[in-house]
C-alpha cells in the first residue's frame, strides 16, 4: 500500500496518539479508518444531492407517458 505523508498541529498529534494508546490501534489505521469514514459519507452527501438534482427531472415533459408512480410502487410491494 503506497504511504501518504500528512502534518498534523501538536493538539492533533496528541489527540491521535491518545486514541492509539486508549484503543490499541495504530496511528496509521486510525488515520485510514477517518479517512475511509470521510470517503463513505462524502460519496453518500454526493448520491444525495445526484438523487436531489434529478428529483422532477420528467415533470415538464410531454412527449413521454409517465406512469402512475403510486401504482407501481403497489405492484413492486407485491413481491
């Protein structure tokens, strides 16, 4: 796995090397554990505002025939 180097301010430093002595783990997994959780929660926001954006994006439409929605929710509950 290729290393990344980082800088930490000395209040960081500590903090991170208290976790490290409170949890067993090593500075260089708590680090890629933060930085694994930041990835999932910024892909996540970025699903978020994708499904956002698309929200209405047939409203206006009138060359397409849009199905009852309430409908076929119905249908898929069936299974």
């Amino acid at each position: 796995m290729p290393e990344t180097k980082i800088s930490l301010d000395e209040p960081l430093q500590n903090a991170l090397a208290e976790i490290s002595r409170e949890t067993g783990k090593t500075q260089s997994q708590l680090i890629s554990e933060a930085v694994e959780q930041l990835i999932k929660d910024y892909q996540r926001q970025n699903r978020y505002l994708l499904i956002q954006q698309a929200k209405g994006v047939w409203a206006d439409r009138e060359d397409i025939d849009i199905p009852d929605l309430q409908h076929l929710r119905q249908e898929w509950q069936r299974f």
